[in-house]
DNA sequence: CCAGTATATTCGAATAATCGCATGTTTATC
DNA sequence: GATAAACATGCGATTATTCGAATATACTGG
C-alpha cells in the first residue's frame, strides 16, 4: 500500500513537473476558465495547451465539464493549490538563504573579480 | 519573477516526481541517514541511489553533511514533509471517491460482463 | 603506500516528455 | 448539409529521465 501511495504521490508531482501546467493551475486557482481563457492568458500554442490539459486530467489534477462549444477547467482539490502555496514560501526562504549566502561570500572575498584579468 | 517562481516550483516537482526519490524523503522524514543506510532500506543499486540523491542535492531538496567515510543526508526543509502529508490526505480522498464511483457504477449497471460475449 | 569501504560519476541503451504541425471531433449557425 | 469555432488527438523530431554496468574518488586502517 505503501507502494502505491508512493507512486500516487510521483504521478501528481510528475503531473505538475513543467512550468506550464503550474501556469494553468495558477490560473484555475480562483475558479473555473474555458480552455479558450486559458490559451488566451498562456499565449501558446492551442495544440500544446491541450497537451498540457490533457495531462492534467490523466493525473486527476484538474476535472473539465463541457457547456455547449466550450470546455471549462476547474482543479480538482484545493489541496494542491495548498501545495503550491506552501512552496511558494518555501521559495522566498530559500531564495533569502541564498541571497545571505552570496553576501557572506561576497564579504569574505575582497576583489570580486569583475572582467577577464590577463 | 512569477516565472522564475514557477521554474523553481516545476523543479522541486520534478525532483520528487519519482517513486524512489519519494521513497528517500520519506526515510529522512525522521531525521538524518547515511547515504549506505538509505541503499540498504531502498534495496537498490548503489548506483542507482547515488543518482537519485544527486537529482535531490541538484533539486536542493536534500543536504549532504560528510563525516569520515560517509555522507549523511537529510532534508534542506520541512515544508516538503508538509507537502506529502497533504497528498496523503488528498491521496485517501481520492481514493474513497473513486470507490464511490465505481460502487455507484455497479448498482448501474445490473450485468458486469465479464468474460467476451459473442 | 596498499587494500578496503563508502560514495559519486560516466557511459550507453531504453523509455518517456515536449513541441509544432496536421488532422479529427463536436457543437453552433446559417 | 456546409461552414466555422472550440477543443482534442496523432505523428515525428528533439531532448530529458532512468537504469545497470563500469570506473573514479575520498577516506580509513594497517
């Protein structure tokens, strides 16, 4: 069981595992939007989108219902836009971690270096 | 900067959309592992583990702490156990919907066919 | 310095992900 | 029924992941 969990957990990752995709479940986070929105506010192309889509639902990330012409997007459980929250702090963390890292090494090496010495 | 966050965010996806690296954070999830003790609980190839802590160092989702002979892992920060947690929930529910719908599609559909009729 | 243990890296083959382009399918309008 | 709009799917090329096997590196004890 464990097992299974574990590659549950690997699908979803590898679902949200591109930069699109996160782009779409941004946008989805709010509410619903037509995969037309989408495309439109992604600016890729239509095809690829619908990839990306197509993925989404493979992984059960995201549920569509279609009205009339139209295909409307929602995510599925509020749980991953937790998911992204927590990473988005998790982000700044490391990025201030880093930026004190680079100070403490920018004080600790006196000439930076700048340009091509001969 | 949203489109760096959303790189950084695909990458920490990336780093964890694979069962065994999955695997190696939960073992870490209670504190630091040799690298030697984590390959005895995976029952994987030597190799093959040191690749996969590698993609977790690249990924900055581990640290490495060397003593002596050995190298002891353990992960940079909580926030990713928070976020397994949070698909295990979402995992369980899930999977009780999915078992709703198929009991729901049993009491449906009176004959399962199973076997191949003519 | 030598041998052994712990870990990392490199290489090659197999598989999977991504993209653009072309084509299908479904629905609405005339 | 013909045309157009909104999406989806299939295909081929390119690139990325994954794994095992072999090899390299770092440290320890003699």
């Amino acid at each position: 069981m464990a097992d299974a969990l574990r590659q549950f957990k690997s699908e979803i990752f590898q679902g949200l595992a591109n930069p699109t995709r996160i782009a779409i479940v941004e946008l989805l986070r709010d509410g619903e939007q037509s995969a037309g929105k989408l495309i439109e506010k992604l600016g890729i192309e239509q095809a690829n989108a619908s990839q990306h889509l197509a993925v989404l639902r493979a992984k059960q990330i995201v549920v569509s219902r279609k009205v009339g012409n139209q295909v409307y997007y929602s995510i599925r459980d509020h749980a991953l836009i937790e998911v992204l929250d927590i990473l988005r702090r998790y982000f700044y963390a490391q990025l201030s971690s880093t930026v004190n890292m680079l100070r403490k090494a920018a004080r600790e090496e006196p000439k930076p270096r700048t340009g091509t010495p001969r």
